[in-house]
C-alpha cells in the first residue's frame, strides 16, 4: 500500500451494481484501476437529516480513520479487505471486493436446514465457523484494532455455499484503534448483543466464538472476564439482593 | 373490557381508562389525565417531593377521570399500575395507591413494564404494524426490536439518557422546567436557527456512537465546562466569551441547537442502523423526547431515504401517561395474565426485554 492511486472520478454509473443499502453507506459492485478488478465501493452519501458541518465532520473521519485502520490490519498481516482508494471530501472509499456471503445468511440458510440442534453432527460444521469468527476477531484484537459494529452481517465467509471458508470481517466504519480492555470487551458485547437479537434461536454459539477468542492473542482471557462486567452494566438490569 | 391506567413512574402522575369493546376492535380512550410537578429553574424533581406530588394528586386525578370517563368503579375489569422501571419512591406511592383501589373495589391487577406501555401504546395510536422502536425519554434511551415474544434492545444509552442529558443541560444553562425542560430548549434552538440563518451553526460537542449503543455523559459535560463562557448579555466584552469563527458570541440559544442536532443524529444514526440490520422500513417514536419535532423531522428524513415510514404520537401519548398503562395493561389481561395483590411489587429496575409479548406472534 505504498500509493494511493488518483480514482477515475466520478465512477462509471453504468458500471455500478448496488449491494446493500447499510445504515451509514452503500455499497456498490464496480471496477476500479483496472476493468478486471472487481472492488466495493463504499459511498457515504450525505445525511439529509444531520447538519452540513457535522455531516462532513462525521463523513471525513469515519472514511480517514476505515482506511488507516484497513491499512493497518494488512500491514500486520490480517486478512481485510484491501484500500484501494479513497476521497473524504466526496465521500468515497474504494476497496477490495471479498467473494461470499455473510455469516448472517450463511447462517440463517444452515438454521432453517437443521433447525437450532447444534449439538449434532451437523453441528460441528456451525461450530467450526463460530471459532473462525472468534479467531478473526481475536486477530484483529490482537494488532489493536477495534472494530466497532460486529455484528453476524458484517463478517463474511468465502464460500457460495456451506459454512466452509475463510472469515473475512469487514466494514471497519467504526472502528479505532485501541489496546484497552474496555473497547475489547465492548466489541465483543456489541456482537453478542446483535447474536443475541438476530439469530435468538441459537443464543448458545456465540460461547464458541468466545472460547477461541479467548486463546486468540496475549491478553484475550482478560478480554472476555471483562465482558462479564461489560454485560453487567446495561441500564436497567435487574440487581438481586 | 375496561382498565384503569394507573402511572407515577417519574415526575408525571397520569391516570387514563381505556376501553377495549372486542379483541378486534379500536381501543377506545375514555379519560387520559395527567398532573406533572415541576422543580425550580436550576434544579431536578427528587424522589421524596415527587412521590409526594404523586400522593397529594392522586385521589382527586382517579375521581376526574371516572367522571370524565362517565363511569363507576364496578364499571372497572382491571387495574393496571406501573411495575417499573422508575424513580423507587414515586412507584411505591402509585403502587400502594393501585392495592387500594384493588382492595376497595375487589378487582384484578396487573402490574405493567413502562416500557411496553410506551411501545404498546404507541403502536395502537399509529398502526404501525412490526416496527423498529426508538424509546427516548428522562430515563431511558432505547432501539427496540420484535422477535419471538420479546421485544428485544438492540441499541440504548451506555451512561446517561439523552433526556436526562437534555434536562441537564437546561439545568447547567438555567433554563426553567416548565412546562418541560426539553420544551424550552427546543424553542431556544429555533431562535438559534433564525438569529444564524440558514440552519444555524453548531459549537462542536462530542459525538458518541458505539455500534447501536450511544453515551450522552461526555457532551454533557463539555456543555457544562463552556457554560462560563457563554455570552449572557452583561460583560461580553470579556476575552474569554466563546466566539464562532465569524467573530459572532455563542449564546445558550446556539448550544441548545447545537445539543439537538448533535444528539439527536445520533438517535437517528442507531434507529437506521437497527433498521439496516433487522431489514425494517418502519420506525415509532415513543417517549417524552419522542414528542420533540426537530427530532420527528430529522426521523422522518432518514426514514425517507430508506424508502421507510415514521410514526410519532403527540404529547399526550408521547409523554409519560394513564393510558398506555391501561392499554398495555389490558392486552396483557386479555391473555391471562394477573397478579394478586401480595404480588403486586414494583421494582427500579425492569428491563423492557424481560417482558414476556404473549399477545403478539411469533414473527410480529
């Protein structure tokens, strides 16, 4: 990553297939520096309802900070989508484009087919994705990075179809860079919570993904006592004695 | 079925009756009181002189509103009370007040999680069918979502909530309480706006977003570090008066715009992303921040760009009351469910996802 390369700008909308619709950005499907380089595009469009100076405030340091955290993952040898270019000003971040679906889908499509017993056989395959997300995850971690909005749509699995594939997490618009527990811990309550309320069929699996994390990197264990307090602490808990 | 609405959870006490004539049918609103007390310009309502209030008010409330309603009290089926969560003494008043009613008049209770009352409400106001919640009020701040009998928490407040957060800050300004502090300072947003033009312009307070979850602690404390700085039309020829780039003195005016638009982009940016991630184009705003319009405004413009639909109520169902305890009471009832009156406690602390949905399906 040694040049940035000047983007042909504005892209060829002919050229541009939408991907989704998140809530910060859209992400397209086009071709950047050369017509066989397939990339995402990530657009941040402005926010109507956000005041102009806020709105560029927002828009220049969430793109700035995503390319110097992606940067940084792949100078440590994380595997994460690779920069491609960037414009802060227009809003614009284009990116290597990762292949396969996310672990939301990959797995919703393996609940549906085996219901949530994944105490079977079957269940070792779910099991092995679940530590690979912990094992990314603790990686990231581990050369300080935090990334700020885990959730099971924001990790992908390179694989059309099965649960088979390396993880790739992606979407580093939140992220920072941090070495504290607190942010770690956090991180990790944030997926738990999106766990949680996006596949409550199968609450039980993210203690897989806690338990490779824990062997991830020097400092993981402290990581996930941490999150005990870390749960603890949402408003309102019940509080016995 | 006809309920009594009893609520007392902060400084509002609120007595509602509702009506439900068939499962079927639109739920009737017959009397919707409400008694709020405020505090001193500079201060908070405390627990001992709210739950004080709640207990002057609160014969003389139940009596209008079964006047108003044109009814007795055999006319009653249930009495549903506010279980929590809440201040702890002003819930005990309205609790022990509900027993007595129950007692009185030998009828069944049901004790309700204030939360539910607020979303239940809300959607029985609006027609809003399976929508994300954005529950935004003096003491809570949450993005909920329906799943499996469970209205589940996706985002909310790590510290303080964004109208605990709002209040304080009127409060480090001097802003009076009434009618409501968030009141005032909105209307002094607006005069902001229109003294800078165009959309006004904003001092630069801390912006703090976490995923779906948000922390209004910091902002509130970088308001109240500029305080003394601030132009109050005596000495602002001083040095160290807080100036815009222009050279144009801030004024309270211009925090309290600046306060709304930064917290408010961050209620909007966690609703859109909690839609993004369960796939939802609808969104309900409920709660006493609920009734701000900046709000519903900014609301409405992310909710246009996904191609969605916002739903708010008015300050009579947004604003803590009676009838989203009676409403959200009843349809509990409905399904069976009650308490005996050695059940009947409240508790501070009731998570709004501890609630068992019975009278929803599985999938909304």
């Amino acid at each position: 990553m040694s040049t940035i390369h000047i983007p042909p700008s504005p892209f060829n909308p002919s050229d541009l297939t939408l991907i989704t619709q998140g809530a910060e950005a859209l992400v397209y499907k086009t071709t950047f520096l050369t017509p066989s380089t397939p990339t995402a595009l990530k657009i941040r469009p402005p926010k109507t309802y956000r005041h102009a100076s806020l709105d560029a405030r927002l828009t220049r340091a969430r793109i700035l900070a995503e390319a110097r955290v992606l940067v940084r993952c792949a100078r440590e040898g994380v595997r994460v989508p690779a920069v491609l270019g960037a414009d802060w000003e227009k809003g614009w971040l284009a990116l290597e484009w990762i292949a396969g679906r996310t672990v939301r889908h990959a797995l919703d499509g393996w609940l549906k087919a085996h219901g949530d017993d994944v105490g079977s056989s079957e269940g070792l395959e779910v099991k092995g994705l679940m530590g690979r997300m912990g094992k990314a995850i603790a990686q990231l971690h581990g050369v300080g990075v935090v990334h700020g909005d885990l959730t099971t749509s924001n990790v992908m699995v390179e694989s059309e179809e099965g649960l088979e594939g390396d993880v790739v997490v992606i979407d580093f618009g939140l992220a920072v860079m941090s070495v504290q527990e607190e942010d770690r811990a956090v991180d990790l309550y944030v997926l738990e919570r999106a766990f949680v309320s996006t596949h409550p069929q199968a609450e039980g699996l993210f203690g897989e993904v806690l338990r490779v994390y824990a062997d991830g990197y020097k400092g993981a264990k402290g990581v996930v006592k941490k999150l005990d307090e870390v749960r603890q602490r949402g408003r309102k808990k019940s509080m016995l004695g | 079925m006809i309920a009594l609405g009893l609520e007392g959870s902060a400084n509002k006490l609120g007595i509602g009756i509702i009506s439900h004539p068939s499962p079927t049918a639109e739920p009737h609103v017959l009397a919707n009181l409400r008694h709020t007390y405020n505090s001193p310009p500079g201060t908070g309502f405390l627990p001992k002189d709210t739950a004080l209030h709640h207990r002057a008010y609160f014969v003389r409330l139940v009596k209008r509103a079964l006047y108003q309603a044109h009814l007795t009290p055999a006319d009653v089926d249930v009495i549903c009370y506010t279980r929590g969560p809440g201040m702890g003494a002003c819930l005990t008043s309205v609790a022990i007040a509900a027993r007595t009613l129950a007692a009185l008049w030998d009828k069944p209770m049901v004790g309700v999680n204030h939360c539910v009352g607020h979303i239940e409400m809300g959607r029985a106001i609006t027609g809003a069918q399976n929508p994300v919640v954005l529950y935004v009020s003096g003491g809570n701040t949450q993005v909920i979502a329906y799943a499996k009998h469970r209205y589940r928490i996706f985002g909310e407040a790590l510290d303080i909530a964004v109208g605990n957060c709002i209040d304080r800050v009127a409060r480090a300004l001097r802003i009076p309480n009434d009618p409501a502090p968030g009141y005032n300072v909105e209307m002094m947003a607006r005069k902001a706006v229109k003294r800078r033009g165009k959309e006004g312009e904003l001092v630069e307070l801390p912006y703090a977003v976490k995923g779906m979850d948000c922390s209004f602690s910091g902002i509130l404390s970088a308001v109240e570090a500029l305080v003394g700085q601030l132009a109050t039309g005596e000495d602002d020829e001083r040095k160290d008066r807080l100036k815009f780039s222009d050279g144009v003195l801030v004024t309270p005016d211009d925090i309290c715009h600046s306060l709304q638009e930064t917290i408010y982009a961050m209620l909007v940016e966690i609703t859109e992303r909690a839609m993004a991630h369960v796939g939802a184009t609808e969104v309900l705003v409920v709660g006493g921040v609920g009734c701000n319009e900046r709000l519903q405004e900014m609301m409405g413009m992310m909710a246009v760009d996904r191609g969605g639909t916002v739903f708010a109520t008015d300050e009579r169902f947004c604003i803590d009351n009676g009838i989203m305890i009676a409403h959200a009471g009843l349809v509990a009832y409905e399904t069976g469910v009650q308490v005996s009156i050695e059940e009947s406690d409240c508790t501070q602390r009731f998570r709004t996802d501890e609630v068992h949905i019975g009278w929803r399906d599985k999938d909304g």
